[in-house]
C-alpha cells in the first residue's frame, strides 16, 4: 500500500509512523508512506496558506491553490497506481470506524489531507472521495486523527500481524467487544484464569469466548447489538446471560 499525507507538520509523523506495526510494516516494504508539506506549493512569497474567511467569522481558514497543487504533484508522483480514496479529516466528516478501516484497507493508494486553523475553503473538499472525522471533538489539526486511521488500517493489511487470525477477532471486527483474555501465569496473586480456558476443549473455549463477547458487550456498549445480526446461539446465549445478570436481584 502507498500512503500519501498532505501536512503543513511533516514533522509529526516521521517518529510515530515508524515506530511498532506500522513501521515494521515499512521496513518489511508493505508499506510506503510519504508526507508532503502543501506550504511547499504556496504561490505567493509569504508561503501563506490560509486567508480571512469572506463574509467576515472567527479564525482562518485554508486556501485552495496550495492544496491543489500539491494534489496535483501527488498524483503525479504516483501516475503507476490508482488515484484511491483522498480521505480528509474534517469533524463534520463520517465517524471512523472499524469498517471504514477494512475498506481503506482493500485500497493500493490513500491520501490523508490534513487540516488546520478553523477549517478549509469548501472548494478544497471536491478533492476528497471521503470526508471523516475520528469523533466527536475538535482538534487542533488533522494529523493526530490521520495517525489513528493509519495504524487501524495498515494493521489489516496482509502479512503486517504476524498471527493471521489477530485482526478478524479484534473488537469491533465481529461487531462484538473482544472477549476477556489470559497469559500465564494460571494463578496470579490470588486471581484465577478461568478453567474453561485450561482444559484443552477447544470447543468449550471458543463457546466460552463468544459467550464472554456478547456479556462485555452488552455490559459496556449495548448499542452495538442494535447494528449486528446475531445468529439462533448468540440470542440464546445473550439471554442466559441476562438471566445470570438478574439473579442477584432476583434474590434480593
């Protein structure tokens, strides 16, 4: 995959980029990222980038030339791959996600476009396939949210985990919380790995595993099971496990 970021700081990215799976990924050249800082692509002998916005309102906001020349120089850099998703990180964007990082993750070539003071030119956004935002709050600039999106989507593509089976059972891959998980020792300081886990019925674990998703998920993020489809053994398992929840209460 070749990544292309559009940054007025470069800078942010050469130390976290290059650091655990993504820069292993790089090193193992199944990634190639390049940053490009679009003050380069300023026409005017200030390097300005940003403007007054017209009708008067608070802040600044990024012009148009420099981001579309610098565009232009990209997609020039790149004439021997297709143009991909041109992804710009805008709060009023769509919610990233999980999903959104298996699609990104099927792409050969994204562009992140990374903004900066109050906000861009509303003509800067016909160069975007994707407007997204990492959630709800604002930050400072785009490259921060450019980092999470890049490391949740390079960490799928193949050969990057070296346990193949890693990122189909992390959370939010099934549309589920992950299930609790356990190392050695059996016994720590009093508190116990559970037995099911122990006893080499590989069945038994993965019925276990998938019981213990759908609890933690119901405990801590309910609203995810209005958005999956859960089979004939999830709801029946779902429904022992609210029993189960309200047996104390029931003996109270």
């Amino acid at each position: 995959m070749k990544i292309d970021i559009l940054s007025l700081f470069p800078d942010m990215f050469s130390g976290p980029l290059h650091q655990s799976i993504v820069g292993k990924a790089i090193e193992d050249q199944l990634l190639d990222v390049k940053v490009t800082n679009f003050r380069d692509f300023s026409s005017n002998k200030h390097h300005n980038v940003d403007d007054y916005p017209y009708g008067g309102g608070a802040g600044m906001l990024l012009q148009p030339q420099p981001i579309f020349d610098a565009m232009a120089a990209v997609e020039n850099d790149n004439a021997n791959l297709p143009k991909g998703r041109v992804v710009i990180l805008d709060p009023g964007g769509k919610q990233f996600d999980q999903k959104m990082a298996e699609s990104f993750a099927q792409e050969a070539h994204l562009t992140f476009i990374c903004g900066h003071y109050e906000g861009y030119d509303e003509r800067i956004k016909t160069l975007a396939t994707d407007e997204v935002s990492l959630g709800d709050y604002v930050l400072t600039g785009g490259e921060l949210a450019a980092m999470v999106m890049i490391d949740a989507t390079v960490r799928l593509l193949p050969g990057v985990l070296g346990n193949k089976e890693s990122a189909p059972g992390d959370s939010f891959s099934t549309g589920l919380l992950e299930y609790p998980q356990y190392s050695r020792p059996a016994d720590f300081r009093g508190m116990q790995v559970p037995e099911v886990l122990l006893n080499g019925n590989h069945q038994l674990i993965d019925q276990w595993r998938q019981k213990q998703a759908l609890k933690r998920t119901l405990l801590k993020r309910p609203d995810l099971l209005k958005k999956i489809r859960l089979s004939k053994e999830d709801l029946n398992l779902l429904n022992d496990i609210k029993a189960e929840l309200s047996e104390p209460e029931a003996k109270n």
